[in-house]
C-alpha cells in the first residue's frame, strides 16, 4: 500500500491503530492523517522509542495488516 491510499483508508484504520498503540489519542490519530512518518513521530514520541525502533514498528504493522 503507498502512501496516497494509507491516506484514503485512513478512518477505517484508526481503529487498528489505536489497538496497536493504546497510548495514541484520538487527537494524535487526527494529526497523522494516515502519513508513515507522522504515525513513526507519535509512536515515537509516545513510547519513547528512537526512530529506527518506531519505524520497524510501524513498517512490521503495516505488514502484518495489509496495509
């Protein structure tokens, strides 16, 4: 999935999102707005992971999903 169509479907993922990540807000899943790098900077800054540990996180999410 590229990123134009993480952006579309964006809504009906949220909901995965936020079973992945429980500490994200509803706030957080607004600014996102279904961008990688904007989900990798709240996972990150959230969980206080560094970069590369939020981005393997992300990417092995988006994976597993389909997404």
């Amino acid at each position: 999935m590229n990123e134009h169509t993480l952006k579309g479907e964006w809504k009906q993922l949220k909901g995965s999102v936020k079973q992945k990540w429980g500490e994200l807000t509803d706030d957080d899943l607004d600014q996102v707005e279904g961008s990688r790098d904007k989900l990798v900077g709240r996972v990150q800054e959230r969980y206080g992971h560094a970069q590369e540990d939020a981005e393997r996180e992300v990417d092995d999410w988006r994976r597993d999903n389909n997404y």
